[in-house]
C-alpha cells in the first residue's frame, strides 16, 4: 500500500516540475513560485513518510532478531 502512494506522490512530482517549468519558461513567475513550494511541501511529506516507514522496518528487525 505505501508503494501505491510513494507511486502516487512521484507521479505528482513530475507533474509539477512539470508546471513549474512551464510557468519559469513564459515568464509567470509568480506561479512558477507557487508551484515550486508545493513541489517543496510534497518533498518533505514523502521524506517524514520515508523515515516513519523506515523506522518501522527497523522496530520490525528488532523484535524478529530479539532471542
């Protein structure tokens, strides 16, 4: 399931990097800023997910190598 997402997310990310690009290359900058922070906001929501799943792959490698 969190593949799906983290599938979803990146999706989305090329899709606005997309918009940005367009927006900086006919001169709309004050688009092109506001998606750039949505790019920036999506960034750091797929990184705190990244390390919550992360951390729970280790709590996970704990209790199955504990005796």
């Amino acid at each position: 399931m969190m593949m799906r997402e983290n599938e979803k997310s990146m999706r989305t990310l090329a899709m606005l990097r997309y918009q940005a690009d367009r927006y900086q290359s006919v001169g709309n900058g004050s688009m092109c800023q506001r998606v750039n922070a949505e790019i920036r906001r999506l960034v750091s929501q797929m990184s705190e997910s990244s390390k919550i799943e992360y951390k729970q792959v280790n709590n996970l490698l704990d209790v199955v190598s504990s005796p």
